[in-house]
C-alpha cells in the first residue's frame, strides 16, 4: 500500500565511520548514520516521521499542528519547522515551566512561530485533548501529532529509512538506536523484516523500563502491518531493548551521557543531544567495554539527532564543567 508523503527531508543521510572512536574504544567497527542531518529545523529523526504525518494532516484539511513533548523537545521543534515551512499554525504543549529565557529546543519553537500552552508531565496529555477540542471549537482545524510522532503513519518514516539503508550498505551486525515513544525501534523492525535485514536492532531504552517500551513497539508495529495491508510475521525476539541507562530518569543527564558526548566530539567532530543520542551513545560504549559486541562485528550507532539542547541550561552549565 502507498502511504501518502511529503518530500521534505534531506535524504539519504549519510553512513560515516567513526574510526577514531572506535580505536579508542578498542572495540567493533562503528558507524554513524546521519539523522541528524535530515534539513528541518536542525534536523532529526523526527523528519522523517512527519513527511508522512504533514499528508496525512494536508489529506484532513488540517490548518494547525498540535503536539506534546518536553520543554526541549526535538519532536516539538521539528513539528514547529515543518509547520512553518508549510503554512500551518502550531501549538505545542510542552511539559515544564516558562523559564526566564528561551533557550535550545524551546527558543527554536518560539522562533518558528509556535504558540506554547505549559503543562507538566502527568497531565499534558490532557491539555493537549483540551486544547485541540478548543481549536476545534475555533475553527482552527487542528490535526493532533502524537508525542514523539509515534504512529503507524508516523512509522512510516524509519521503514522507508530502512530501504533507504539497504540502498547504501546493509552489513551491519547491529543498529543502536535511542528509543522512548517507539516510533523510530519499531519503523525500523518492520523496515528490517521488509528488507531481509539480517542485523540486530537494539533499542537503548531513554525514559520507560523494558517490557513497557517492548509492548509499546510490538504494538506500533502491529498497526504498521495492518497500515502497510502487509502480514510480516515479526518474532519477539527481534524487538531488543535495552533499560540499564536510565539512570535518573528522562532528561536528566549525568556522568555517562557527559562521557559520551565529549568523546563522540573530541574524537569525531560529532555533536549529541544530552537527552536521547547522548544516553544511547553512553549504553552503547559500555556495552563495547563490556565485551557485549564481538571485535569483528560492524556497529550502526543511528544519530537521531537533537543538538539544540545542547545549548539549553541546566545542560550547557555541566558540560562546561571541567
């Protein structure tokens, strides 16, 4: 079945080997495929996702994008981007309070123009309800993004990465990528069936424990069939993940994820996100120190991007930490 989709990202990203950090890390050969780069608003997975989410909403009559996330959300950020590169208003419910001065992810949203309702964590989903019923009441014509964009529509975005990678060069042993609200894990496990992918995907879990999120990709992927008109079988154990670095909880960036990022950018010039690459990255290097992958295997480390909260406090003060 075609999905409809708009053509908006910078695609393919590149595959670019990261020997210096390999070396040091004394472990496989690892790679590094480019999501960061895919154009919007600086770029991510997220882009990906809404090129089928945007015609999805374009095919409602939608006028306003709504969505939720975290006060530097990179989904939000890119929802933001993607509103104004087509005409959309925007709002977003973000989880947080209104700091004194935007910054990262959040000064980016106020910059695409996006109206920003706060909320905190526990009930933003409700807010985001309240809020698209009031826009319908408006007239405003809202179409409602999931958080994270973590749909079967929004899937959509890493099976068609997952073409994309066959395309390019598939012999990898392993694709390590960061995993919160399922959607990129689990386009990419029905991307992989699809292709005859022969490596391991393993999600390094950011913020829930393992047989949540492994529920919450078996369903995605579930859907993703049944939007697809597909019947790929997809056996348990080709859903992996991985809740050992959750370490404070979601958004709380401690000592391995500051390892991680000065390593990847003192050895490779390579920029991370304190939230999601920067803990995936942290898993990732001890499971090299640990033996998990063997010395000849080929390591994908899946950039999903979210450089922007680099730059956002309280992380910007303990990266310059010495």
């Amino acid at each position: 079945m075609k999905i409809p989709r708009v053509n908006i990202a910078h695609l393919p990203t590149r595959i670019e080997p990261l020997d210096r950090l390999s070396a040091a890390l004394k472990g496989p050969r690892i790679y590094c495929k480019r999501d960061d780069q895919t154009g919007l608003g600086f770029g991510g997975n997220k882009t990906r996702k809404l090129e089928f989410l945007l015609a999805e909403a374009q095919q409602a009559g939608a006028k306003t994008l709504l969505s939720v996330g975290a006060i530097q959300s990179n989904h939000c950020r890119q929802v933001a981007a993607m509103a104004a590169r087509f005409g959309f208003d925007c709002i977003l419910v973000l989880s947080g309070s209104e700091p004194e001065i935007a910054s990262g992810n959040l000064f980016l949203d106020k910059l695409f123009g996006a109206k920003i309702v706060w909320a905190n964590r526990d009930n933003r989903t409700r807010i985001l309800d309240e809020v698209f019923r009031e826009a319908q009441v408006q007239g405003k014509m809202p179409y409602k993004i999931p958080y994270g964009g973590s749909s079967a529509t929004g899937m959509m975005g890493y099976v068609e990465a997952m073409r994309e990678l066959n395309s390019q060069e598939c012999d990898f042993d392993w694709i390590i990528t960061a995993s919160s609200s399922g959607g990129t894990q689990s386009g990419m496990v029905l991307g992989a069936a699809l292709t005859r992918f022969q490596g391991k995907i393993l999600g390094i879990s950011i913020e829930d424990h393992a047989p949540q999120l492994r529920e919450s990709v078996t369903r995605l992927v579930q859907e993703g069939n049944a939007l697809l008109g597909s019947k790929i079988e997809i056996a348990a154990e080709k859903i992996i993940v991985n809740d050992d670095y959750l370490g404070g909880g979601y958004g709380v960036m401690a000592a391995p994820e500051v390892e991680a990022i000065r390593l990847f950018a003192s050895h490779e010039g390579l920029l991370l996100d304190p939230v999601y690459t920067g803990r995936a990255a942290a898993g990732m290097i001890d499971l090299i120190r640990k033996g998990f992958f063997a010395q000849n295997e080929k390591v994908l480390f899946w950039h999903t991007g979210g450089t922007p909260a680099l730059f956002a406090e309280p992380y910007l003060s303990m990266l310059q930490q010495s």
